[in-house]
C-alpha cells in the first residue's frame, strides 16, 4: 500500500466504485494488481484506506509537519529537501530524506523539468489570440497549404547528462569510463529547413551570421521562393530580427508571398520543432559517429532526405491539437 499516496487511494476506491476494473486501475497507477485488491479488502473491512497501525519506528514528523512540506513544496516547486529542513518551524531533528519521503506520500517526486521559452504576460496573451484565430483551420483545407521553416544549430557533440556508462566501483576516473568532451561541444553547424504536407526543402548549411540580406538571398530567393510558387501556399516563420526586418518583409510582399502571423516565444507550435529533434537523433544513433563538422553536415543532409514523409505529414496533422492546447493552457507552456 505505500506505493500509493493518500490522494490516490481516495481516486482508487472511487474508481472501484464506479465498477472499473482492478487490473485497469493498476495499471493507471503502476502498481501490481494484488495491491488494488488490498485496498478494496481494507477499505470493505474498517471503512477507511488509510494505514493500519504498525509496529515500528516512530514517525518523525507530525501532521502540522508533513502539511507544512507539501504547501511549501507545492508553492515552490524548485526548493530542495534541504532547504525545507532548514525552514521548519521549532525543534526538531529531521533529515533530507525523511523530507522526501513526506513529499513522495504526497505524490511529489523529483524530475528534470521541461525547458521552455520565458513567457511574459503579454505572450500569453498572443499566443491565445492566435490559438483562438486559427482553432477552426484543419489539417485538410488550411496547415495542408502552410510552409514551415526555421533554422537550427545541431553541436558536433552534445553532453546533455542522458548518457550513461555501466562501470565498477572505484572505476568513476578510468579512461575507458570517462566521456571525454571539448570545449563547447566543439562547434556545431546552422541549417535551414522547411517542410509542408507535400514535401520538404533542401537542407541549407547557413554559416557564419545570418542577417536579413543574408536571408533573402541566400535563403528565400533560392529555395524558399520555389516552394511558394503555389498561390495557396502560405509561408511560416518565427519572429527572428533577420525574419521580420523591413528589407525581408519587403522582399516578402514584392513577391506575394502570404506569411502567416506567429507569435512570439512559440517554438512548441511549430512541427519542424520535433522534427529537428528526430533529425539530431538519427544522426546520433549512426554506428560512425561525425568526426569533424564536415562529416556532420554531411550526416545531416543524408538523414534529413530519408525522413519518411508520413512523419513530416502526421507533425502538421497535429497542427489543430496544438492549437486547442495553446488556448486550453491559456497560452502557458503546452506538452507540445
């Protein structure tokens, strides 16, 4: 039963009473299923779900204690176990994890936080407007004329504390178990990209700075202008300096290109997101690693051809998703 927090037993023995299943409800809280039927015999035999007195250590913390963890945890969800020691009110002689096992009874457990973009006030509130602007356009007759793109900067070698060495103890210094890293990931390359339900663009290599003169000629007159030749088509780009400077916005209107409006601080609304991910991950997984930055532009090019187009298609398929989760969340962050 301590696999379960006293709020999830409460919603556990809802759900038996409402008739579902206990194999269903144990796999909703990952638990074994035997643990499920106890808590239905407990709660037939004494009325309750809580703990049976047990013999044992005492408990060190009283409720006022265990209350006063979980608000300050649940209004901070940064502060460290340590630090809540350090603020508990009058004597007491608790440890940091006796502070984490009071956090982990109520259901908080600590794990890397998602990394998103800072949202002011007012980007919230752009990013519902254009959430509620565009909740009606479907994949069929609207995104399917949308032309994204964006550029990213992929690292010769990333270390982003996933990888992981099986060692021996006393073995944390040995060569064959450290993982050796230059300085700054040892460079990495910039590329543009743009993909639409019907195809992709080539894969550019942008180098150096990019500027808005940069932008047009290098970029949009040579292979984004073809792309755009349909007069349905519809152009997406962020709102990067070199994106909406007046010489791009200009060049843009001279030859009839329809932009669509985005809003600021939304890379979770734009598909060619996830795709970069995919495309930094095939690169990854190849049995010869890039040795120079040559080498991974050139890996780069070669898995971004070999994309099934399926995939490209179902990320601009979740466009009205994206949307509805934009303004479901009040243009917070979105799982996206």
């Amino acid at each position: 039963m301590a696999r379960l927090s006293r709020e999830d037993r409460q919603i556990a023995l809802g759900r038996l009473q409402a008739g579902q299943s206990q194999s269903a409800i144990a796999r909703h809280f990952h638990v074994s299923q035997s643990t499920i039927s106890r808590l239905w015999v407990r709660f037939q035999a004494t009325g309750s779900v809580a703990d049976l007195p047990r013999a044992g250590r005492p408990r060190a913390t009283t409720a006022a204690h265990d209350r006063f963890i979980r608000l300050r945890h649940l209004r901070n969800r940064f502060l460290s176990a340590s630090s809540s020691v350090q603020a508990l009110p009058g004597p007491h002689r608790l440890s940091d994890q006796t502070v984490r096992n009071r956090l982990h009874e109520a259901g908080l457990r600590a794990r890397r936080p998602h990394r998103g973009a800072i949202l002011t006030r007012r980007h919230r509130q752009n990013r519902v407007q254009w959430g509620n602007q565009h909740l009606r356009w479907t994949a069929r007759n609207h995104w399917r004329h949308v032309w994204f793109s964006d550029e990213s900067y992929f690292l010769l070698q990333r270390h982003d504390g996933r990888r992981r060495v099986y060692r021996r103890v006393n073995e944390r210094y040995a060569p064959n178990c450290v993982d050796e890293a230059p300085v700054h990931g040892g460079g990495g390359v910039m590329v543009w990209g743009a993909i639409n339900t019907a195809g992709r663009s080539t894969l550019v290599h942008v180098q150096g700075r990019i500027t808005a003169q940069r932008y047009v000629e290098e970029i949009l007159r040579p292979h984004a202008l073809p792309l755009l030749a349909d007069q349905d088509a519809i152009f997406q780009q962020d709102n990067a300096r070199p994106h909406t400077a007046r010489l791009t916005t200009q060049f843009l209107a001279d030859h009839h290109v329809q932009v669509l409006p985005w809003p600021s601080m939304s890379p979770d609304m734009n598909p060619i997101e996830h795709l970069w991910d995919e495309l930094d991950r095939r690169v990854r997984r190849r049995e010869e690693a890039p040795a120079n930055h040559r080498d991974l532009l050139q890996a780069l090019q070669e898995e971004w051809d070999t994309i099934p187009q399926q995939d490209i298609r179902h990320l601009i398929q979740s466009m009205p998703r994206r949307c509805r989760a934009v303004v479901a969340a009040q243009g917070s962050h979105t799982p996206y």
